[in-house]
C-alpha cells in the first residue's frame, strides 16, 4: 500500500501534513484548512490574553486574582496589592506551595529578582503572542514558566497529574509549531523582517 505525505507552504500559515492510502480520505478541503488556521489564530490570542492579564492584574490589583480578599471578598482596586504599589506577584502562589518542590519554591516567594523575572515574562509571552511575533521564544519561555507553576502545584487535587498548565504548555508547542502567528497576527510579515533573516531564532 503506498503512501504519500504533502505540507502545505508556510505562507499558507499552518502546516497541515495530508496523508493518502487506498481507501482513505485524499485531501483536506480548503474551508478546513482556513478553518484550522483561524482556530489556531484565535487560540493564539486567547493565551496571549491569558499571560498580558496576568501581568496587568498583578501590576494594578484590578480585583480579579490581585486586589481582592479571598475571605470578605472586598476588592481594593489599585491598592497595597499592586505591583507598582510595592506587591509582590509571586508571595501569595509561592508561599503557599506545600508540594515536594516546597523547598526549592518558598525561598523565591517575595523576592524581588523572582518578581521581575515573572512579570517580565508575563509581559513579553503576552505581547509576543497577541502580535503574532516570536513565536519560538515565546512559545519555549511560556511553556517553561507553566511547568514551574505545575510543580509549584503539585500535588494536584483532581487530577493524578494533568492540569491547565501543562495543557497550555503544548498548546504553546502547538501554536509554534503551527506558525499561528501568520493568522490573525503579524507572524509572516515578522518572518521576512531583516532582522529574523539575520537571527532565525527571532521567527
């Protein structure tokens, strides 16, 4: 039985591997294809959103996971909690794991190069996916911040392992992987600037 695999170009945004054999389906539509490129695209903007509110929530305590108290539920909007008020971001999950990895965590709770280093990669994940650019780095760093947050959490409390952060993770590897960026971003027109020609590392 003979088999063929085609790819479609990169300007066609995701790579979408088509696999023939006798009695299976041939091809995949070109209504699919955009539909798997928009999916993605939307995808991509939705975690870049996740990561850019992170960082502007513990930035300015908006009252969401930042500047609300979890026991009177009273919310102090662009208070004591806020990061450009002196709060730090990583106390409040660091200083609460109690997993096997307590003792590597705990001693980064509050301390203000761990509180930089996260919001900074808050920020720049977030950006770099919303715009569609960096994919790589971005893709890499944020899956690598997800997996500390997960062995931050362990152990898990309704699953054996799997949880958001780790599905995140690969969808992060997905979204690279896939140029997501060239749908519903500035992905394609960033992978023909000078300076990724220069450093491909930047695609």
């Amino acid at each position: 039985m003979s088999k063929t695999m085609n790819t479609d170009q990169r300007s066609n945004g995701a790579l979408s591997p088509i696999v023939t054999s006798a009695g299976s389906r041939s091809s995949v539509s070109a209504g699919e294809r955009r539909l798997a490129r928009d999916a993605w695209g939307v995808a991509r903007l939705s975690v870049g959103f996740v990561f850019l509110w992170a960082f502007l929530d513990k930035s300015f305590a908006l009252g969401y996971a930042t500047g609300k108290n979890a026991d009177t539920g009273v919310i102090d909007r662009f208070g004591d909690a806020a990061w450009i008020n002196g709060g730090s971001p990583t106390t409040g999950y660091l200083s609460g794991v109690s997993g096997p990895f307590e003792g590597f965590f705990e001693p980064m709770a509050g301390a203000a190069w761990a509180d930089w280093l996260f919001m900074i990669g808050l920020l720049g994940i977030g950006v770099a996916l919303m715009a569609g650019i960096g994919m790589r780095i971005a893709a890499g760093a944020g899956a690598l911040l997800l997996v500390f947050m997960w062995l931050a959490s362990l152990p898990l409390d309704n699953n054996p392992f799997m949880d958001d952060h780790l599905v995140y993770a690969i969808v992060l590897i997905g979204l690279a992987a896939t140029h997501a960026g060239d749908t519903l971003g500035y992905g394609d027109r960033w992978s023909r600037s000078d300076l990724v020609r220069r450093y491909p590392i930047l695609l």
